[in-house]
C-alpha cells in the first residue's frame, strides 16, 4: 500500500476515534468530499465512482455493502464503523445523483418536429397549443375538443383545431395557491360521460385567515359546463374542517375510474409522519362510489378515527394514476431527494413513507436507514435520483403497436418522458423517451391513439405522432 493512503487511513482512523460526533452532523455532499474523494477520483487509488462498471455489483445494496464493509486491505476503511446505516444510504443516494448527472450528458435535448427513434417505436413530436399558463390536467370531450386545468384557476377549452378558446370555464370552485404548489389540478370525465356529462376536477380547496394565512385540502367535485359555466356542481370529497393545514406543499391529486369507483390522491401535505396516520386524511389514496358515497368493502371500514374512502396509505405525493383493465390500480409518486416510486397499489396496504424509503432529505442529511420493512410495501420501480414523475398513462391506442401496454410517465424535474414495460408486476425495460422539451406535468393516451403531453415552462399541448403523418 502507499504510504500516502496508508497516512490517510491513520488519519481516518484517528478522525473516527477521537472526532466522530463531527461526522454524524455533515451533510452527504461533505461526507462524499471528505471521506471518499481523496481516494476516487479518477486516477486515484479507488478510481472514480461517477463513470465506472463496477467491481462489486451494481445494485443500491451491493455498493451499500462495499462503503459498510469497505476493501481494507487495499486501504478502504470498513465505513459501517465510522458512519450510521442512515448515512451509508445517503451516499448510495449521492453517487447516484453523480452517476445521472454524468448519463444526462449523453443525451441529446430534442426539438420539435425531428423524427426521433427509439427501442420499439419512431415518431415526431407535434407542437399543438401553446401560451398556457402551468396547465396541470387534460382530457379529451367526445366531441373532439379538449378541456384543459390551469394551476391558478380557470378551466379551458381547447378547439377541435387546438387553439385555445380565449374564455375559460366560469364559476368552477375558487382555489388556493400558495407557494409551491395547490390550486386547480387534475381533470377526468365520468366513464359514462356522453350520458350523464359528469367532468370531475381535484383542486386545492380552502380559505384565508384573518392573517391572510391560508388553510387548505385536497377536495374534489363534480360539475356539468354550459355555455362556458360550471353548472350542477356537487361535492365528492371533502375533508373535515380540521383536517385543512397551513401547508402549500404535496396535494397529490389526480383522478382515476373504475367502473361505479372513483379513486384519487391526497398527499402527506408536507408532514412526513402523518402518512403514516390513519387518522387523518394526508398521505393516503383513496376510494370512493363515483357520486362520494363510501364502499362497504373498502378497507378500514367502521373504524370511527379513520376517515371513510381511505385504500391505502403510507404514502407521499402520489401524481399518477391509473387502473388496468384487471382493476389494478398503478401509481406514481414524488420521493424526497430519491427515491421516487412507481407502485401497484393494493387495498389497505402500508406504502412506507417515511418509514422507509430509497431517498434522503433535500438538505443532505438521512431521512430513515432503512428501505424495507415487514408489513411495508416495496415499489415495483424507484427513481433515485428523482425524476419528480408526474402524469401516468397506460398506453392502449393502436398507433404504436410495438407500445402497446406500456406505461408511460412524465416527469418535472428531469423534464424526461419514460416509458415502462412491465412483466409480472416488474419492470422490465425502461427507456427515455423524450427530454428538454420541458417539465412534463401530464400524459395522456388519446382517443386518436396518440400520445399527449403537458409541459410547464413553457406551457404548452403537444402529441406524439408516428412519423409517417
Ligand atoms: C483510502 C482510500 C479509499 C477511501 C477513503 C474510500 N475508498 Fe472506496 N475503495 C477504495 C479502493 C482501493 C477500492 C477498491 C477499488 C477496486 O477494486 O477497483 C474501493 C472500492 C469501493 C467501492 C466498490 C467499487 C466497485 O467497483 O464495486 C465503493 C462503492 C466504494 N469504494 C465507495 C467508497 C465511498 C462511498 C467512500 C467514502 C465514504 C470510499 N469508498 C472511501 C479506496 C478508498
């Protein structure tokens, strides 16, 4: 062994004995920095970590294994010993964030109107409508028009010919919108539409204090339009006074059908422990007869301190959302740093948050050392990095057979389409699809057999079509 790193493992090992409080509070970015960086990077002893075929195995729980138990005798201390399970996960997470930050480089940003090829499919993107302001839902009126939510409020009317009719929808509910999130999000019609015209919305719904502070809930209606107003509304959920928080952040929301049931999201509304208690509303995924009413067969039912409509729970933003022909209910969900979560959601299940999760904190600092727990659900995918996934569709149109029964799933924060293929309840291929067209709030499989896209900034409708059209 050199001496050089031989000089470093005394210093590490009299850092760990004389001065371990210090390494318990740092952040893993420090971590990273002080503990490993001397030896990987490239060129150095342990070479890089970022752009490697690993040695040990590639798995989140083999590289965990190698930073517990290290290589000491080519000079890497066993790190179980120096640092707690919470923060060996961290760094898993962290070299990860390398790892993608490294794989983006590759990937060339698409522009409209390219053909692009992918695995099993080629196809162009159309630009359809632009001008939108932060659109958040879409669906598509038997009559070829498309409605549209907008964050802060209206609902529009997108023409046959996909321009943008210039009045919104009056008289939908009034909604509040407090950094970051909240307001006017997800849109579905009834499956019986063309006979009843029942169109239901997920909103943030709420008030302000006499401090202007305001208190808010996920809540959803259901309503007719006439004329361009919001007729016949009647309320399908609505949470108890007490349950409204100050909190502006993770509503969930998102609407889907099955048959005579509605089912949607509400999310932990930025108070982690809370998904964990049946008690309140936050954090859960609910079911519901599709005029509110509670089914009898649902899970928890005649418990007085559990709120009626609850499926399932444990969970933390959950913004996709779709049931299979099988009523399978599928779901996606935004994780904290990492550990974003595609799962197949069960009645009365535990999802685990934050009990366990494949992420970390914001601020660098561990969340829970464990990913897995007796009695918690594991996704069938998770994103670490995140993507921020957002939007979920099950691909059932014919223009692109070679997809058909695929997932796709949109994405904020990595501004990337991802298609999945999935076997036996697992993911068996993943592939990027789209990127740099920006942040993807929805996808949609249209009735034309096409797939639509959301995007935020800039706000716009686009479609992927084949690129023989
Ligand atoms: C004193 C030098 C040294 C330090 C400090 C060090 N390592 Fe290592 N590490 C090594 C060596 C040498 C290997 C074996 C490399 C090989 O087999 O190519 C290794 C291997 C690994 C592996 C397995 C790589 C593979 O290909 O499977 C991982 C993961 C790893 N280190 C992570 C870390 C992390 C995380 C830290 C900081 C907490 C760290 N190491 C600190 C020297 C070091």
């Amino acid at each position: 062994m050199k001496l050089r790193y031989f000089a470093l493992l005394i210093f590490l090992l009299s850092a760990i004995t004389t001065n371990s409080q210090d390494f318990s509070k740092m952040k893993v970015k420090d971590l990273y920095e002080n503990l490993c960086m001397s030896c990987h990077t490239s060129g150095a002893v342990g070479g890089s970590l970022v752009n490697r075929t690993w040695k040990q195995g590639s798995s989140d729980a083999e590289i965990l294994k190698s930073i517990k138990n290290g290589y000491p005798q080519q000079g890497m201390v066993a790190f179980g010993s120096v640092i707690s399970d919470a923060q060996l996960q961290a760094l898993v997470v962290y070299i990860r964030e390398l790892e993608s930050q490294e794989v983006k480089k590759n990937i060339t940003e698409v522009e409209p109107n390219r053909i692009i090829k992918t695995q099993q499919e080629s196809f162009k993107v159309e630009v359809l409508t632009t001008g939108l302001k932060t659109p958040w839902g879409l669906t598509f009126l038997p009559d070829g028009r498309k409605l549209i939510t907008e964050r802060l409020g209206p609902l529009r009317i997108i023409n046959t010919d996909n321009t943008l009719d210039p009045t919104p929808v009056k008289g939908t509910p009034e909604v509040i919108f407090d950094r970051p999130e909240g307001g006017m999000m997800d849109i579905a019609l009834h499956p019986d539409y063309k006979k009843n015209g029942w169109i239901y919305l997920a909103f943030a719904d709420g008030w302000r204090d006499e401090n202007g502070k305001s208190w808010s809930q996920t809540a959803i209606v259901r309503g007719r339009i006439k004329d361009h107003t919001w007729i016949d509304q009647e309320w399908i959920y609505k949470a108890d006074k007490k349950f409204y928080m100050k909190s502006g952040a993770h509503y969930g929301s998102r609407i889907a059908f099955y048959k005579g049931y509605i089912y949607f999201a509400i999310g932990e509304r930025g108070s982690m422990g809370q998904a964990q208690d049946l008690s309140r509303p936050n954090g859960k995924i609910f079911r519901l007869y599709d005029d509110g009413r509670v089914p009898k067969d649902n899970p928890f039912i005649g418990d007085p301190n559990i709120p009626g409509g609850i499926w399932s729970y444990g969970h933390r933003n959950p913004q996709g959302l779709v049931v299979d022909k099988k009523h399978r209910l599928w779901a996606t969900e935004h994780g904290a740093r990492g550990g974003d979560e595609f799962n197949i959601i069960h009645k009365g299940r535990n999802y685990g948050w934050p009990v366990i999760t494949h992420g970390i904190n914001y601020n660098g600092q561990p969340i829970t050392s464990i990913t897995e727990k007796e009695g918690m659900e594991q996704p069938v995918l998770h994103w670490t990095p995140s993507i921020a996934p957002c939007g979920l569709t099950l691909y059932d149109g014919r223009k692109f057979p070679n997809w058909k029964n695929d997932f796709f799933t949109g994405s904020l924060r990595a501004e990337e389409l991802h298609r999945l293929r999935v076997k036996n309840n697992k993911v068996i291929n993943e592939e990027i699809i789209l990127k740099g067209l920006g942040r993807i709030r929805d996808v949609r499989t249209g009735p034309d057999g096409y797939i639509y896209l959301l995007t935020n900034d800039p706000g716009r409708l686009l479609r992927l079509v084949n690129k023989k059209n």
